[in-house]
C-alpha cells in the first residue's frame, strides 16, 4: 500500500495541475488577517471570489478602484470575498508581512471584507504568479474561472460573477 501511495504522489507532482484543478483551501498566512480570519468552511453555500494583490504592484492603484466597483455590485448578491496581499519578488517579507500598511490601504478603498496577508504561501498553494489574479468558485467550492493580469478585470470575469449570483445560480443549471 506504500508504494501505491508513493507512486499516485509522485504522478500527482509529475502532472500538471490544470488550471481548474486548485481546491478552496484557504491557509493560515504567517502575516495574519485584515478584517477577521476566514475559513474554507465558512465559504461554502455561496460563490466566492479570491483575489490577489499586491501593494507594491505597479497595476494596484488602476486596479483596486476597479476591484472596489465590482465587490460594490456582487456583494449585495451573496458573492464573498478574500483578498490576500502577497508579496513581490525581492520584496523584504518583513515589509510584506506589516500589515499597517495593507490595513490602511484596505481602510481607505473601503474593504470590510477578509484580507489575508500572505506570506507566499497561499500565493504558492493557489499558483498565483501575477498580481491581480482572480479565482472564482461556485457554491460548491468548484472553481470555475481564473483569470491574472493587468487586463484580469474583464467582461468575462463579470460575466461569470452574473451567473454564480444570478437567478440561474440556484437551478442547477450552471454548467462549467
């Protein structure tokens, strides 16, 4: 039995996940929460959609008025939110894990919803390699859209916000 499990871990490694294939499993981030702490089991029953940000990013102050807009417009509808703060390349995780700064930055845009302040672990556990990365999942804690970039808000994103909040969201007629 050891050695199946040892060869499934070590086909899990060789394949490639897909970019669908990344489960909601939130993390405890050494730099803690903004916000209060969010856990994965607090997050089913409704979509959720987990973006990551950096303060550092050159795209953050284009980016986070537009990501104000659309929480703005989804929240009311049973969207929940996380957002993590990760950290750049060469950044000093001292700085990066100083959540005054993030905490100012989250006050300021207006943000009541949960901001973790990311270590680079979940940045790493959800294969975040660009800032802002957008993950939608449905009620079911499927994932169904990601997207990063500058150009990562987009029609499509909000198209499928629309639907995981819609009417059609409760039928069972979402389809991937």
């Amino acid at each position: 039995m050891h050695s199946l499990n040892r060869v499934l871990a070590s086909l899990e490694e060789a394949l490639p996940m897909s970019s669908l294939d990344v489960p909601l499993t939130l993390l405890d981030p050494e730099g803690g929460w903004i916000n209060a702490p969010v856990h994965v089991h607090d997050l089913r029953g409704r979509p959720t959609l987990l973006y990551f940000w950096s303060e550092l990013s050159q795209t953050n102050e284009q980016q986070l008025p537009k990501i104000k807009t659309l929480l703005d417009e989804f929240l009311p509808k049973g969207l929940q939110v996380v957002g993590v703060h990760v950290p750049m390349a060469g950044e000093d995780l001292e700085h990066a894990l100083d959540t005054n700064d993030i905490e100012a930055i989250v006050k300021r845009m207006g943000f009541r919803h949960p901001v973790a302040v990311d270590d680079g672990s979940m940045e790493q556990a959800y294969g975040v390699n660009d800032v802002p990365t957008f993950l939608v999942y449905d009620a079911f804690g499927i994932l169904r859209f990601r997207v990063s970039g500058e150009d990562a808000l987009n029609v499509e994103l909000r198209r499928i916000l629309e639907r995981l909040t819609g009417p059609e969201a409760n039928t069972g007629a979402f389809a991937p």
